[in-house]
C-alpha cells in the first residue's frame, strides 16, 4: 500500500503520567513490585478495581508484540488458534472434580434461565468437551494442538504486584490432543522447547524446573521461572547436578534431593511465566473426548496443557530488567523502538532546521514500520523529553539537537541500554540503527 | 526474516465438518438464520452453550483480518487501542442510571469480598471513569478518541441467529472525548466515515440510518445495517428524499416522514452491525469526565461512543452474501484466498507431477503470503475436494489436474464468486490472481 503513513506523535498519545489515583479501591493498591509503580506512573496500565486494569496505548502495542512472537512460534509448531468461551458451563468442572479444588478463585455467573457458569480462568473442561461434542475425528487427524489469547479470570483472595497477580489476565493456552502417551510425550517436549524459544526471543534469563501438577492433574509439569526477589515460588537450582525444580517439588531447601548440594544460594524466587502439563485422560475420560480408532473404536484422547501468563510476562520482564525509576522493556517489546525529539520552540536549532524531525521520521518509520514516534512536544526541553523517553524506555532515542544546524548535519542517538551517545549524519544513523535495533521485523502492524 | 515459511494444509486444519451436536442445550439451537447453520456444518464456529461459541481456526483467521482493518483506519483517524476490563463496577452503572435500565440483560458477578460487578456489555462508564481518575488532562490534549476490540457479554432472553445474537460477542467499541459539543460533533463524524469506509472494504451493501438513542441516550445517533430478510430492525429508505431511519424513529411504516413516500419498497430489514452515539456529557458528568480549561477550571468533556459489531459483522455478511449450502465470504474476510487443490493418490498426475501442487504453493504462498492452503487429503478424489473447498467459499480454487501434464503445464484456476474457470499455465495463474485476489495487501501475518 502506498498511502501517507500516519505520523506517531508524543503530543496526540494517551500516555496519562503519573496518575493520580483517586478511586477509593485504589487507595488499598499495594505497590509492593517496581514494575507495577513503574507502569501506573508511567502511564503504560491503570487500575479500575482491585486486580482489574485498563491497558493503556502503550501497553497495547507490547501486547501486540509479543503476541506476535507467540503466534508465529505457535504457527511453526502447526498449532492453531481458537477463541474458547469466557463462561463453561459449571457442570463441566463438576464432571472434572476440579470445581471443589479451586471454588473459592472462581467467579461465577448464573444466566437468566439460572444457568451456572465459571469465569474461565483456564479451559482444559472446554477443550475437552469441545473435543467431544464434535463429529468424532479419525486418529489421521492428530496431533491436534489449539490455543488461544484471551482475558482470563481468578477471584484472587489478595490481588497485587499490578499485572502479576491479577484477577483478570491475558493468557496464552494451548491444549493438545494425541492417540497414546507416547505421542502425548512427544508434543509436550515439542512445546516446551517453543515456549523457550518464546523467551529466548524475549530475551530474559529464565530457568525451566519440574513443577508440581497441583489441582491440574497430570504426569509430568514444568514451570517457567524469571528469578526475581519478588517471586512468590521458591526455585531450586542446583549448580552441580543440573537439577531444577519448584521447592514444593523438591521438597527441602536446604539441600539438593539428587546430589546433596548444600550450597547457599540453590534457592532463588522465581516468577512463573509458564507452566505445562501432561494431563493423561484426567479431563478427556470424564468428559469423553475420544478418537476413532482404526476399527472405529472410542478411545480417550491424551491431553497436554501449557499456559504462557501473556500479560505476566510483560509485567514480569519490566520487574527484572528495569531501573529504580526507568522502564526498561525487553528489546523486542519495546512499544515503540526509537524516538525522535524534535529542537525546542524557538530554538536555533528549530528555526534552522524545521524540517528535519518529520523528514527523519519518515526515513526511520519507512526502514522500521511503526516502530518510530515523533517526541513533538516542542514546547518543553530537549532535556526533559530526554528524561521522560529515558523513564519510558524506548531503546533508541534520536536528538535533532545543536549539531544538527551543522554542515553535514549530525543528530545525536543515545543507545539507552548501553548508556551510549553517538553523533552521526543521516546515513550514519539509519545504519547504526539498522545494525543495532531490535524491530526490523517484529512491526506491530505493516 | 528468511525462514522456512510453514505450509498450510488441509489434513491439518482443524475443521470439523457437519458437527454433530450432541449437548443437550445444543438441542435448542434455534437454526433459523444462514449463517449460523452454515458456520457450524463447515466448522467454522461450534457452541458450547446457548449464545456462546467457540471460534474455530477459520473463525479467528477471518476475524483477524476484519480487525486488522479496523485497526489501520482508526490508526488513520488518530484513535488509539487501550483494553477496557471485562468487569465494571456496579457501582459505576449506578452514578449514570443505566443499571436500572438494562438490568436483565447484564451479568452479574460477585468477588470473594462482596464487591459487585458487571460484565461489560460496552464501556461508556468504565471509559469516562478512567478519565476521571487520571491526571487531569490539558485542553491542548483533546480530542482524544479510545478504542478496543474485545468480548463483552449480554444475557439474552433467547440468543439465535448464532453470532448474530450471542451472549459473548466480539465487539469493536470506541469512545471520544471533546472540549465542546462543536468539536465532539466534528469527530462524531470522522469516526462514522472512518465507519464507512470499513464497510465499503467489507465490501457488503450497508446503509447508515438515523436511529434511537435508547438507553445509551445523547443527541445524535445512527446506525449502520446491512439489508436481510432475516434482520431484526425496520428500515425505512426513501428513494424519493434519501430520508433513511429506523422505523422506531420514523414511527410510520406506511410514508416517509419527510416527503410522504408511500412506495410498497420502503421498508426493508436490516442486520444493525454499527451504532454511533454522540452522547454529550450523560456520562461525562456524573462520573467527573472532565478537562483543565484554560483558567485550570473543570469542565465536562462531551463524549461519544461507536460500536462496530466485530463477530456479527462476520455472520452478517455470510449471512446476506451466501448460497444455501456454500459459504461466501467478502474477498477480505475469506480465511484463506486460494486453495490448491493436489491429484488424487495413484492418479496419473500424481505421479507425473507430484512436486508441483507444494511448488505451486511455495510460489503463491510468496506472492500472497499466508493466504494460500493446500488441500493435501489426498485421498479424496479432486472433485470432493473441489465441493469442500466451494463449501467452505474459498474464493479461487487451484487445481493441479490432467491438463498439469502436458507441456507446458496449465493448471485450473476457479474464480468461485464469478463462476468461471480458467486453465493456465504457471505464469498466467500468478498474474490472473495478482488482477483478481483482493488479499494481497491484507494478510494476516507476515
């Protein structure tokens, strides 16, 4: 398409700074985590009521972004999307016995016709049941793998730490359907290893233990950990064996249960960003999601479940990597990569080189789609608006500053993660960019 | 990014033809419109209960394309995309006397504290709350216009018509904040003509009409229907004078109020898949909406909300567009664009030219990226195939038949909408689709 691209304007983003909360619930909140004070002073999410936020513009393009990375990972592995229902009929849990497990985190709604629903907080009963209630498919048809990413719902007794204990969540779930265990075992390994390119791609360090299967039932589980001071696990992680597992697992923090290392430091606290499961016939049994064998006999599907905490893994990656007062993101979720700040009202600068910002802007949006926003609030200092790109954390911050009235011009690019400063001419910038920037090719949209 | 790109494929795809409904609710399903008996015989969408679907991979594939248009023209008009939560104060609802209004159609939901919440049938509220509640923003900051795309939840009496009429929909909602009822006007109707041109990339006959205010009261409001025998509104359209309303608002179903038309056409039903309220300050003010005048004063921001019917704008539009038993989607809207169909196992061709259906689709693939499927079931005769694939309104349909195995190859190209049938060799195939295909520009990933 050849149409005039819009222009990504600091002046027109809805970007409330430092919110004042006013609502009475708000007044409870517990900025107990650095990067929910981060993201409500920066104006990236606000809270509506306990646990409940509004995700403002900017943590919309993050969203998008690493929904992106997870689709094409997901695409790779020939899985495929669904949106499932928010409500599943409450029967389906009670068939499932899971209903008693987690009673108290459930949001539940009746209808008019006093129907009884659940909030979906996970849909292992609605996949199943899908499964079931369909044309019954020959085993030709497997391996099936179907996810979604959608807002997801827990009652939390004490929601806190913003978006990392929420009582809505965005999550990425993927249930998968094989013809024996063995297959079964073969697609959890191979989603395992595509939820870790994910954070490969992510880019924070992250560690995989054994899990423990909990109310959600299965054979075999395993969590993905970010190690942060503020995760609520307990993670133990042995140097010398290799073995890693959630303490509740392991069952001793003192010592690793394989070799007997007794380091000090083998316990961290994690945040989970991920758990999988390989759920055998828990759900598919009770609710009679089969196949058709090969002499078109009913047979009890094997299931896996693996949930990725989209809107936690945001969250979660602004707690390990940011500064005391300066957000940074991951590169490749940054929401916008580079930003460009145009000289001061009345300026020299601004009189001699008018021009530049938006000429700029086009180059750098035409080499990385809608990855630039133009800091046009010229009224105030180039100093400030450092300040505020700095607190925000776009990676790449461009300075149409004093030397650009220079001949050749040159425009000053701070490399915010490296704390580096160059001066380079147009040329120079769009290379040094293009060298160095993460986004050529996760673009929101293009 | 050079990667091996995945092959779609028919044996894949999760599509489970002619469901058979076995829950007991499914029973009650009320089969009455096209679409619906449609979207569930070709897999598309599947209950789970009554008013409430799952959106199978064809489903999301297609609604992904309606929301990337949405998106590139609110990105035109400067409208940002944030996500408002799915539960809002009760409370909230209470203060602008809308809870009273449409109490039995909304879910209600408690938490573990007592605290009561609705599930957001649409966001007025929780919009002009956010606004409340944040720093109070500078005139220099307006207008300001707040967009998503999410589900929100309705407790019909009697859901039918499948997405037509669901308890969770999908909903595209947009709210705009002015300084006065001038400039709030002057964005009411940018964002209607942003309005109007999706449809006309839609593609489907609408037309825009004056309507009610109903509950969601204002000034002004309109709405945008496509025109089907089986649409739940009246319709008047003068020929005559172009005075086009709902008959609730023209109260006559015999003459045009304006110019006593009494044409026996004047009538006619339509499908409502937008409405646009210019709401003024209903909402703005008792929630405390306000902006910081020029002596710092508050004053009450005048607002307005537009909805775009996400999911029914899908059903709809296979609802008017379609054949008994073949869907038709609108050319953007088809989940895949072209279909290529290979010989059947131990044919002639297969074994003249068994590599060409996969180089076929490497090069459109290239060309259409993402928009290509390969029927691969091989099994099924071509003609099988043939049926499934103008069943399921894939708009051309490539076949790798006999005439592939002659010197040089030609290959049958089915233009589905048009009826038609070409056999041309490799080079023309990619031209005559580059001419036709309206999906170039609008794939889903890339």
């Amino acid at each position: 398409m050849n149409k005039i691209r819009i222009v990504h304007r600091s002046s027109r983003l809805f970007q409330p700074l430092n919110p004042v909360q006013k609502n009475i619930q708000a007044k409870n909140v517990d900025l107990t985590s650095l990067s929910q004070k981060l993201m409500l002073d920066l104006g990236i999410i606000k809270q509506s009521s306990p646990g409940s936020f509004h995700y403002l513009p900017l943590a919309v393009r993050s969203l998008n972004k690493l929904t992106k990375i997870v689709d094409e990972e997901m695409a790779n592995i020939d899985a495929q999307k669904v949106i499932f229902p928010t409500l599943t009929y409450s029967k389906l849990w009670e068939k499932t016995g899971r209903i008693s497990d987690v009673d108290s985190e459930l949001f539940k709604v009746k209808d008019r016709h006093d129907g009884s629903y659940i909030l979906s907080p996970t849909h292992e009963e609605a996949a199943a049941d899908l499964l079931a209630t369909i044309t019954p498919m020959s085993y030709k048809q497997f391996p099936l793998k179907l996810y979604q990413i959608s807002s997801k719902f827990r009652d939390e007794m004490k929601p806190r730490f913003g978006l990392m204990r929420a009582r809505q969540f965005i999550m990425k779930d993927l249930y998968s359907f094989d013809l024996n265990m063995e297959l079964a075992r073969a697609t959890y390994d191979q989603v395992c290893e595509a939820y870790e390119r994910i954070f490969k791609l992510i880019g924070i360090n992250f560690v995989k233990v054994l899990g423990t299967t909990g109310n959600m039932g299965g054979s075999i589980s395993n969590e993905f950990h970010f190690i942060s001071k503020i995760g609520e696990d307990k993670i133990l992680s042995c140097g010398s064996c290799g073995y890693r597992a959630n303490v509740e697992l392991a069952g001793d923090e003192l010592q690793c249960p394989v070799c007997g290392n007794n380091d000090k430091d083998l316990i961290k606290n994690g945040i989970e960003v991920g758990h999988t499961f390989l759920l055998g016939e828990k759900y598919s049994k009770p609710l009679n999601a089969n196949f058709m064998g090969i002499n078109s006999n009913a047979v009890a599907l094997q299931m896996g479940s693996y949930g990725l905490g989209i809107s936690r893994i945001l969250a979660a990656a602004i707690e390990v990597g940011s500064l005391e007062h300066e957000i940074r993101w991951p590169d490749v979720l940054a929401p916008y990569s580079i930003i460009i700040i145009s000289p001061k009202d009345g300026s020299k600068e601004d009189s001699a080189v008018k021009d530049l910002p938006l000429e700029m802007y086009r180059t750098l949006d035409g080499v990385f789609c809608d990855e630039v926003l133009l800091d046009d609030r010229n009224a105030l200092t180039i100093g400030k608006r450092v300040l505020d790109a700095k607190r925000t954390g776009y990676p790449y911050i461009v300075v149409v500053g004093s030397k650009a009235t220079e001949t050749p011009a040159r425009l000053e690019v701070i490399d915010v993660k490296n704390d580096e400063q160059h001066y380079l001419s147009k040329d120079q910038l769009v290379d040094f960019l293009q060298g160095n920037c993460a986004n050529k090719s996760h673009s929101v949209t293009n």
